[in-house]
C-alpha cells in the first residue's frame, strides 16, 4: 500500500481508501460482514475509512463504529452531512443549525468524540459560504473534527469557498471529494486543476464508474450488479451514453489484459496515477470484493497503457455527462440562463 500526504495536513493517507455507503441496507450487509470487510481493509494498509450521515439514514456510521471499536486512534476517519436525512426542510444542507446537531448525531453513531475530516455532502445554494465555514471552524477550535473538506463541489465553487476563507479569517476546505472514473473524466477540465492550485487532498469517489470497470459489466453478458438492480437506467443499453460505456470497457478490457491486469487494477490504477489524486475510495460489499480491489494497491501503470487509455476515453471527457452531480444549476434549469 502505498501513503500519501492528504493536501498540506500533514496526515498520512493509504492511496485506496475504504467508502462505507454499502455498509448496511443499501448493500444489504451485516454487521459481521461489515466488520469482515473493515478488518481485511485495515490488514491490508487501508487507513483511511470515509462514511456519511445519510448512508442508510445514520446506518452505515454506527456500523463503522461498531466496527472500529477498540481501535479507533489507528484511523483516520471521515464523514459527511449536508444531504437530507428527513422530509423536515431544516433536516440537510449546510447552515450552522443542522451542521451542528447532525455532528454530534454522528459522533453518537460512530461511538467517537470527534472525526478526523468532516465533510460538505453537497454545495448548499441556500447557505452562505460564511456560515459554514465559520461554523465548520468553531467545530473544530471545539475539537469535534480536526479538518473539514468538501465533496463534489463545483470547480467555481471550490474557489470561491477558498475566497471567503480567506475574506473572513476562517478555516478552509483542505480536501475535495469528487467523482472520478476512466469513464468520468470531466473533473480533469476544471476540478482537479483547481484542487492543484489550492492544494487541496482528492479523495475520488466511484473510481470503478458505479460497477462499469469491476469485470462484471461484459459485452454479451446479462448486467446482474447490485447497483444495475437499484439504478437500471444507468445499465440500459438503448441509450446511446450506456452503449458508448460498454463499447469503451470492451476496448479497456483488452488494454487490461494486454497489461496483466483485471479490469479493476487498471481503473484503480488510473485514478491514483493522476498527481492531484490523494486516494480512491472502494465501496466493497464482501471481503472477496476488498481484495479484488487491494490488488491494484501497488499498481503503477505505465506511460504506454495511460496512452491507450487516453485513446478510448479522451482527457476530460465524461462518457455520461447526464451523470454529473456537479453540474451548474443553470446549465439543468433555462430560467437561470435566461433574462
């Protein structure tokens, strides 16, 4: 396993990192299963360990923290809020009243008394960048988190939260958390230049595009992922973005073999190539899909395979652009781009 500095903290972070959104009713695991899974990551070098408020409504952080019990100064631990836990309106976004309920919602989950890195779920249109960032550093001169970050942030948005940091003599974001994949590669145009310019650590979600680079996605086979069950629309091949992914990890695929790779080894091995890039995240249901993903570890690939991946999927280009969570609101609602 390889470490890596997170940005300009100081901490030292394994180059993959264990995602825990499948930890309980969205990847229907166990607590035995998740700790199985929590136990081979750490054997395997993972340090790093990020969860959110929201996966499985506060599910998936008390099974981390059941699953870290006892050992929870060997990890740096991440979490995140922002996206809706509830119907009540005050129940998400950023504002200096959920932020600091949902924290200690999810310290109390975690079993901890504070988190590492606390992150931004999503940018909050309805919040001043002042006000969170003057919360998120009173929770920290507090000692409830030791940094905060935030995840799949616009390009513009990163700035101008850097900006009022600044403005305002606040703490600021020192990480991004944004989606990345050989499939998505649209954060290579504007995010993570930006994350370069302000040294921020990247900690690159769905790095294996949502199951498309695990393997099981083949041209000619029936599509029986857990996340083509949840999210059909997104493996439906009659529409012309899933078609274009599948013609592209036919041709991945034989890059892959000609390498001596898995599929997943060069997927991993792509994203952590990229020298803005801290760490992947992995979303492992099982242990048998952990080490799948711990083999690409090690991995460096080599100028000739990152050509020819280059040549099936061109830099900053997103295969299904529609995907994006980071897109501006105007360019998804005409009434914000007309007068």
């Amino acid at each position: 396993m390889q470490y890596r500095t997170l940005g300009r903290t100081g901490v030292q972070v394994s180059s993959l990192a264990l995602g825990a959104m499948n930890f309980g009713r969205i990847g229907r695991t166990t607590q035995d299963e998740a700790t199985a899974v929590v136990d081979a990551a750490l054997e395997g070098g993972i340090n790093l360990i990020d969860t959110a408020d929201m996966y499985g409504g506060g599910e998936s952080e008390e099974m981390v923290g059941k699953a870290i019990a006892g050992r929870r100064d060997d990890i740096v631990l991440a979490t995140k809020a922002g996206l809706p836990m509830g119907d009540d309106p005050n129940r998400r976004g950023s504002s200096r009243r959920w932020l600091v309920t949902e924290l200690e919602n999810s310290l109390r989950r975690l079993g901890v008394d504070h988190v590492d890195l606390y992150q931004i779920h999503r940018w909050d249109p309805e919040t001043s960048d002042e006000e969170t960032l003057s919360t998120l550093t009173d929770l920290q001169r507090a000692g409830k988190i030791r940094y905060f970050g935030s995840s799949t942030f616009p390009a513009h948005r990163v700035v101008q939260a850097q900006w009022a940091a600044r403005e305002h003599r606040l703490g600021r974001y020192v990480t991004e958390q944004p989606s990345y994949s050989i499939l998505q590669r649209g954060v290579e145009a504007h995010v993570l230049p930006v994350t370069e310019e302000y040294g921020l650590g990247v900690l690159v979600w769905s790095p294996l595009a949502s199951g498309w680079l695990s393997g099981a996605v083949r041209a000619g086979r029936e599509i029986t992922t857990s996340r083509s069950e949840a999210m059909p629309q997104r493996f439906d091949l009659s529409v012309p973005s899933n078609r274009a992914r599948l013609d592209a990890v036919e041709r991945l695929a034989v890059v892959a073999d000609e390498a001596g790779l898995t599929l997943i080894q060069l997927a991993l091995g792509f994203v952590t190539a990229h020298p803005a890039v801290t760490s992947a995240l992995v979303g492992p249901r099982t242990t048998d899909h952990l080490n799948a993903q711990l083999a690409a570890a090690d991995i460096v690939l080599s100028a000739d395979v990152l050509d020819a991946i280059d040549a099936i999927v061109a830099p900053g280009t997103d295969l299904a652009a529609h995907e994006k969570f980071d897109t501006p609101p105007a360019l998804l609602d005409p009434a914000l781009r007309r007068r």
